[in-house]
C-alpha cells in the first residue's frame, strides 16, 4: 500500500502530469490513505443532508 500511494504521489506530483490534471479541472491533491479516509469521510458528512434533501423533494 505504501509503495502504491508513494507511486501515485510521484504521479500527481509530475509537472506534466499535474498540469493535464488541472486543465482537465482536477485538483491535484495528493493524500496519504489516512488522510483520504478522513477526507472522504468529512465529504460524506457535508454532503449526506444535500443528497437525502433531494431524494425526498417531489420530482
């Protein structure tokens, strides 16, 4: 796991590579898998109210 993550790390971190991403409207943002998780878990939790807002409104 850790050489994978170094791996795209190395990847998103490339002159090249990041400036495809950007022009794309990626952000690059390299993350450890911890940090990721934690991340992941801060988007769920903003956007779970959105999502279940939706869901209930009539169509």
């Amino acid at each position: 796991m850790q050489e994978l993550n170094a791996d795209r790390r190395a990847t998103v971190l490339d002159p090249e590579a990041k400036y495809k991403l950007e022009t794309t409207g990626n952000v690059p943002n390299p993350m450890t898998p911890s940090e990721l998780l934690t991340f992941m878990q801060g988007e769920q939790r903003m956007w779970k109210p959105v999502v279940e807002a939706i869901a209930r409104s009539p169509s």
